[in-house]
C-alpha cells in the first residue's frame, strides 16, 4: 500500500511517500481500505518535532474507508476489550454477557 510517512522532523519536505505491504488484521481487528484520511495540528506538530514521536511514522489517525479484512476472533477466555470506554455513549463488549 502507498503511505505518506514522516522519516525525519522538519517542515513539509519531510513527508516522503512510500510503499509498505498491506498489515493483516490480528484477532479483534479489521483492516479499513482507506477512502478518506485527516491530518490535524497535532500531526503537524509531530512532523516538526515539537511533539516527540518514534520515527518514522505515518501521519493521521482519523480516516473513513471499507471493512476490506476481519481479523480472527479472539483466544477463547481472553478479553480484548478496554476496561473502560473512552467513547461518549455506552458500548457492549464483545466479551462479556
């Protein structure tokens, strides 16, 4: 797949493309073919460095896409569900009766 990645801080010339192999979903997760992405501030912040981030890194946490893959489901007896939500409105856990 084609990403946008940050290899070393700086300005914009920093962002470099490049082609990585597609990840494969673990138990519990989906792959999403991404059709649209967000990048904010604070990912502008990180590609200066004035935000410490491991490098190199790929930009952008918010997207919208398709469910292309579905990882297994999880090892019977283990959770993988947070402990709490970080979301507004209550969720059931995938887990637990």
């Amino acid at each position: 797949m084609r990403v946008i990645q940050v290899e070393h801080t700086g300005g914009p010339e920093m962002l470099t493309a490049s082609e990585q192999p597609a990840p494969e979903p673990a138990a519990n997760e989906v792959l999403v073919g991404v059709a649209a992405a967000g990048v904010n501030f604070i990912d502008t912040y990180q590609r200066s460095g004035a935000y410490p981030r491991d490098l190199p890194f790929v930009p952008g946490l918010e997207a919208a896409g398709t469910v292309v893959a579905v990882g297994p489901p999880p090892p019977r007896g283990s959770c993988p569900c947070p402990p709490r939500s970080t979301i507004a409105r209550p969720r059931r856990c995938c887990c637990r009766a």
